[in-house]
C-alpha cells in the first residue's frame, strides 16, 4: 500500500494587494506565514515549472521574490509536507509588488488519517485530495486500489478519483482528530446508455402516461395519468441502470445478489427528481426522471465497498 504524508495548512484569505516595486521592469511577491519557521519555500510556477523559490525568513516568516511580470502559480511548502499550499494564477505587474493574504500555519498536531480502497486500483487511478476547496495531495493508488494519507488535521476533506475509461467522482468527508478514517469508492465504467450523461453524472428517463377512461372528474383523470407517466419512468431509469457497468465487462448486479440488488436500485430510484413535465393529447402525461450517477447521492455510492 502506497503511504503519503501530508501536513494541513490553513490561509485566511483577504484579498491581494499591490505597492510600488523598485524595478522598472521586473514585479515582486511578498508575504508572511506563521509561525515562523526553519525551511518553509515559496515557489512561483508557471506551466508545473519552477521559475523562483525563495524561503521565509526564520525571524520574521516574511518573504520577498522579484519576478517577470505574468501569471503565476504560488506555492507554499513546509518542511514537513511535500504537498504546498497553493495560491493559483498570482499576477505580477511591471513595477509593482503583490501581497499575498497572510499565511497561518496550524499549531495542532496533524495526526489523522485516511485510507481506503479504489475500483478499478493500478497506477492509472489518481486520486486527488482537497481541503477547503485547495488542492492537497495527488497520488495513485496501488495495484489492489489501495492508498493511504497519514498526518491529516481534523477536518472536512473532499476525494476527487479519477481513472481512464470511468467517470470521475468526488466524495466529501469530515476526519476527526487523531483518527484514522476509512472510504473506498467505486468509479463507474463509461458506456454507452441511453439516457446517461457522464459528463454531468446523471441519468435520465422518460414516463410517459395516459389516464383512465373512467376517471369521475379531470383532476383525478390528470393525477392518475402523471401516477402512470412516474411508474413508467421509474421502470426506464431500471432498464438502463441495468445496463450501467463497473468495468468493460461487469455490469453492477453482478456485484450481489439478486435480491440485495433489486432493493438497493428500487430504493435508490425513488430519489428521482422531475425536471420535465408535459400534458399532451388525450390528457396523456409525460414526465422526465433524473438521478445523480456520482457525486453525493449518487448511484455509485449505493454500491460501495
């Protein structure tokens, strides 16, 4: 199992800034992190390359870079993490100097964990890890689909996985402190079927219904018909989440039993959500059904392992 080790950062974020630069030609960056501390390095990027990195001043934690003026990305690493900290897409001006939002490192023992296991696992599946919307960590998981992070804070995290051939998915979790939490997930196999979009992650159906000939009054004959557009569309969202796979050649109720199957489904596709509703002729109803295939909620998480 691969093991990383991450030390959590937290910025306060309140705005750049920019004063004169001594420079005609060239801009700078500046900043502050604390506490101060020995080996903390601000790097500025700029296509994954590192173009200058400078170290806080031990005393003080300030730190100056003189740089062409562009766009960069900055980021922050500290001695006991190789995951920086990063503020995206910094621009500096001819002549001026942006100020970066102050930079407090947490006090707090980072001592948490999180480690899990990926479907499918190999070197091509990446999993990234976010912490208040940032970029943390990015890894692959080994050869069973198992990884690892140690040295998180407590906190809320997301889990963003990737592999080529399946639909992305992000999973949002809270670590508490000095605990080592667990979660696997499994990505969806992208396939053609009808209805699905993998790039939103969801699923569509349509239900079509028409009411009866002996319905007493126009509002029952309309609740009834909308009853059996619902009932038809539930029964079209099943047909296709039956073909939905886990790889090129498993299909999801391979995964259990008959009947552990059919109550997992059932239940999920009562979560549908109408977002087209029709009245056509003859008072025939037709509706459109979604569901989330990722994300929370989504058909992958019933599912999991």
């Amino acid at each position: 199992m691969r093991r990383y080790r991450i030390a959590v950062t937290f910025a306060v974020l309140v705005g750049l800034s920019l004063t004169a630069c001594p420079s005609k030609q060239d801009g700078a960056i500046e900043g502050t992190v604390v506490p101060p501390t020995a080996g903390i390095q601000i790097a500025a990027t700029q296509s994954g390359a590192v173009v200058k990195a400078v170290e806080t001043d031990i005393e003080t934690g300030n730190f100056t870079m003189a740089l062409a003026p562009g766009t960069y990305d900055v980021k922050v690493t500290t001695p006991t993490s190789p995951f920086p900290l990063t503020f995206p897409a910094v621009v500096v001006q001819p002549a001026k100097t942006t100020t970066l939002p102050f930079i407090e490192l947490e006090s707090g023992a980072a001592s948490s964990s999180l480690a899990g296991a990926i479907a499918p696992g190999g070197a091509d599946t990446h999993i990234t890890l976010l912490y208040e919307g940032k970029e943390r960590a990015g890894i692959q998981t080994d050869s069973d689909g198992a990884y690892e992070f140690t040295g998180l804070a407590a906190g809320r995290y997301a889990l963003r996985v990737n592999a080529p051939g399946y639909a992305q998915d992000t999973v949002e979790l809270s670590i508490p402190a000095r605990q080592r939490a667990q979660q696997n997930v499994r990505l969806l196999y992208i396939s053609n079927v009808d209805g699905v979009d993998w790039t939103a992650g969801t699923i569509r159906a349509l239900g079509t219904g028409l009411p009866p000939k002996k319905a007493p009054n126009a509002t029952i004959r309309r609740a009834m018909a909308k009853r059996a557009a619902l009932a038809d569309g539930q029964r079209n969202l099943l047909r296709a989440i039956e073909q939905i796979k886990v790889n090129p050649d498993q299909t999801l109720k391979t995964l259990m039993s008959e009947k552990r199957y059919t109550v997992q489904v059932q239940g999920f596709i009562k979560g549908y959500r109408i977002v087209e509703e029709q009245e056509g002729d003859a008072g025939r109803i037709e509706v459109i059904l979604e569901l989330p295939l990722t994300g929370a909620g989504g058909l992958a998480k019933q599912f999991s392992f």
